[in-house]
C-alpha cells in the first residue's frame, strides 16, 4: 500500500507559500506557509508538517490499540488521542523534540491495568511510532470502564 501526497512550494522559506494535495482530495491545495508553521499557534489559517504528524500518529495509535483491545476479547466504546508534536529550535534550525499521546479510552469490563498494558504495546508497535522511534514519545492515560 502506498499514499501519497503533493507539496507545492512557491517563493522563499520565510515569504513563500505552498499547498498540500492528495488523491482523495482529503488534502486539496491546503495552504502551508512559514506562518501557518510558526505563527498561527490556533491552526486555523493552514497546516505545517508537525500537525500531520500529530494526526497521522493519533489516528494510527488509536487504530492499533482497537485491534489490540479486541483480540483482548473486548470492544473499544471509545479512544480519543490527542498528539502533541513539539517543534524547538536547535543549532543550525528546528527540530521535534518530542511527540506526548494523551488517551482518554473506555471500554466496557475490561480493567485499567490491562487497559494501560494494552496502551503502551500500541505506542510501541503502532507503524507511525516506529517510524517516529528517534524522538521521545510520552503516553498518558486516562481509562474509564
């Protein structure tokens, strides 16, 4: 399986602009700019690289612990992951220096330490996780049966 997506750049680093588009047109000409990355902390006027990362890697991990809570015999009622990525700056640019999962998960009968188990085997082998296994990936969770 491969997906892909187009980045268009126009102009220089600081003043440019680009757009971001895909297939199925989940992305169709989104702005990203210097701005959208750096400036615009309420996200609203665009997109920047760390927010799609943010939300490849919750949705990933959100997906791999439901596989997981099912072959446990149990039925996720709910998942909700929000991914931080923070960009910092460093020698010579910028660089994320760590990524935290906060999981808010209920699910029916299944108890708490078998739900944190479960949480961290998915941070673990979630497919984004492993891609991301450079950067320090922190987990809270919260549980409710």
């Amino acid at each position: 399986m491969k997906r892909r997506v187009t980045a268009v750049w126009n102009g220089t680093g600081l003043e440019g602009k680009g757009t971001l588009s895909s297939a199925n047109n989940f992305f169709n000409q989104t702005p990203y700019s210097f701005k959208t990355r750096f400036e615009n902390e309420d996200g609203k006027a665009g997109t920047n690289p760390e927010e799609l990362i943010a939300a490849a890697h919750a949705g990933c991990f959100n997906m791999q612990l439901s596989f997981m809570i099912v072959a446990a015999g149990f039925t996720a009622d709910e998942l909700s992951t929000e991914a931080t990525v923070s960009l910092d700056p460093v020698e010579g640019g910028f660089a994320i220096s760590n990524i935290t999962l906060d999981l808010h998960g209920k699910v029916s009968g299944m108890d708490e330490a078998k739900f944190i188990e479960l949480a961290n085997a998915a941070k673990a082998g979630c497919p984004v996780s492993k891609a991301l296994s450079a950067t320090p990936i922190t987990l809270n969770v919260s549980f409710s049966a």
